[in-house]
C-alpha cells in the first residue's frame, strides 16, 4: 500500500458551471472549494484545459491556477492537465516557471496529450495530429524546467530551474507507459474512461524506470464522488451528474442540471450503458456507503492518492460531497485497506 499513513486525497474541478448560472459564479465556487478543501486536509486542486464546451470555465487553465493559489496558503494547485499538443512547450514552461516563482513549492503541471476539444476547436488551437510528438514534446517541457545547460540558446525566462512538478495523464497504457520510462507520475482518467484503469497501472508500475524526477512510482486515481447525508440523496444528487454526462455524449452543452427524480425516459438503454460505464468507479451514496467504495478502489488499485470529482448543482452540497469524502479518507488507514 501507499507509504504513507493513510492514501493522500485531492479534486479535479473544472469550474463548473450550472444551468441558469455565470462563469464569474464558478469561478467563485472555485475558489471557495479551493479554500474549503485546504481545511479539510487535501493535498491539491487541479484544473483542466478544455475548449469550445459551454459549462466547463477552465479553458485558460494557468490562468486560474493562479487565481486559486493566490487565494490559498498551503494547498498545491495545478493543470489536470494541460493538453499539450495545444502548445508550445516553451509557453508553457514560461507559464508555469511564473506560477511556481509567485507561489514557490505548490504548482503542480500535469500534461495530456489529447487536444481537449472537438474538431472545431482544435484547427483553432492549431491542433495537428500528423505532427504530433508527445514524448518529444514532454521531454522540450522538461528541458526548459530544468537548469539551462551550459551554452544552450533558448531559456524559459521565467521557468528555467524552477524543476515544476511534470505529472503525465491519461486514460489508456499510453501515458501510462511513456510516464515510466521517463520516471515521471502518472495519473489516470478513470473520472470518465475507467476501462483501461487497472491495464494502465500495471503497465506503469512493471516498466517504472527511476529517475531524477522520483524514485519510485506514484499514481492518482480519478474518482467521480456524490456523497450526501443518506444513500438515497446521493443518488437523488447523481441525476445531475447522469444528466451531464447524456448531455456530453450527445454533442450538446453540459452546463449542470439540478437534480431529478428519475433519469427514465430521458435516455436510451444504449446511452445509459455508456453514460454508466463511465462512473462505473465512482462513489456514490451516504457517508458509510462512499467509505466503503474508497475502501474497495484503493484496495484494488493499490493508488498513492485519488482524486475527487463531484459535479452536483448545488454549490453547498457540492462542498459537503468533499467533505464526506475526506472524511472517509482520513479514516482509511493502510491495514483497514488490507484487510477489505
């Protein structure tokens, strides 16, 4: 199990925003989640790069890392992830060096290599699939974070030795085996594509090469949560969750619903299928419920650290879903994991 007395515990937010809502509102519910959560004892906040999707308000990801860090003092804030064919790894180095000088010790930078959008949006970025070198890109990054080498021409000014945490991210074996052969951290979608969850640990932790970066591997797990007081709210709550995730499958806004009764008739069973595979990890139900289900992924995955989705409608509940879930997690002790 992890080396640590209990598994480390952190959110995904991608600054929501709810049906009839603003994005000044979500950015508001941000950081007041960011400020809620470094209380609550996680260890970091993470934001994700997405595009051309009304609902989601952290396109300009590096912009609001540092929103959020300057509203905090100890939590570690940072891209879940930056996609990174979207850019040049030099603006990005230069970004995060920046963020890692105003807040020194607490910027993580986690990279994908998906485009984060649909295609519309990608020729936007200037997305090239033809082109697309990641690891060569990952390795540019990691050079430009580095101490400049004697004589090199190019220096990410800020950014240069500033040695900002990479984290690679992924929802299949690929990121999973190139973060090991660089010795990088790893961490898994397993939010919204769970499939290839245990394939990718496994390859991870087997080709695990040491280096400057760590020792030894260390994975996230990503984990869609919706706790409440009683199995049946968290349920009641979920149907916003479902309802986004029909929405997301069906090209269309995934601003976040309130919640309803009963998501029958509003899908097929072929979407129901596909909507619930996507949660088939998540924890969903009252305080003992949402402990067990940590208790079972951990035990399964045997993850250093899970990271925490809840996307419900109600910014208050959504606060007490987090909260439920560290609760949990301080509970969970490495020899109650091994023992489930």
């Amino acid at each position: 199990m992890p080396d640590l007395g209990s598994p480390r515990f952190s959110v995904l937010d991608l600054a929501p925003v709810r049906v009839n809502g603003t994005i000044a509102e979500a950015y508001r519910n941000t950081v007041d989640l960011a400020q809620h959560a470094e209380g609550w004892g996680f260890t970091r906040l993470w934001l994700a790069e997405h595009h051309n999707m009304p609902g989601i308000a952290s396109a300009a990801t590096s912009v609001l890392i540092g929103h959020v860090a300057g509203a905090t003092s100890t939590l570690r804030v940072g891209s879940g992830g930056v996609m990174l064919p979207n850019h040049a790894p030099l603006v990005i180095a230069e970004q995060f060096g920046t963020l890692e000088i105003l807040y020194p010790g607490r910027i993580d930078l986690g990279v994908g290599r998906a485009p984060g959008t649909d295609r519309a949006a990608s020729r936007a970025l200037r997305y090239n699939p033809v082109e697309d070198d990641f690891p060569g890109q990952v390795n540019e990054l990691l050079g430009y974070l580095a101490p400049p080498a004697l004589g090199r021409k190019l220096i990410a000014y800020p950014g240069a030795g500033t040695n900002v945490p990479v984290w690679l991210l992924g929802s299949s074996t690929y990121s999973a085996q190139l973060a090991a052969a660089l010795g990088l951290p790893f961490a898994f979608a397993s939010h919204f594509a769970p499939g290839l969850l245990m394939e990718a640990i496994e390859a991870y932790r087997s080709q695990f090469e040491p280096s400057q970066y760590r020792e030894k591997p260390y994975v996230i797990v990503g984990v869609p949560v919706v706790a409440a007081e009683t199995d049946a709210e968290a349920h009641r709550l979920a149907t916003s969750s479902l309802q986004r995730g029909l929405k997301l499958i069906r090209g269309e806004p995934i601003f976040v619903p309130p919640p309803i009764a009963s998501m029958d008739g509003l899908w097929s069973e072929a979407e129901r299928s596909v909507v619930e595979s996507r949660l088939s990890v998540a924890a969903i139900g009252g305080p003992e419920t949402v402990r067990r289900k940590l208790a079972q992924i951990l035990h399964a995955t045997n993850a250093d650290e899970l990271i925490f989705t809840s996307d419900l409608y109600d910014h208050f509940l959504r606060l007490r879903s987090f909260e439920i879930a560290a609760d949990s997690m301080k509970t969970l002790t490495i020899a109650q994991l091994q023992a489930v």
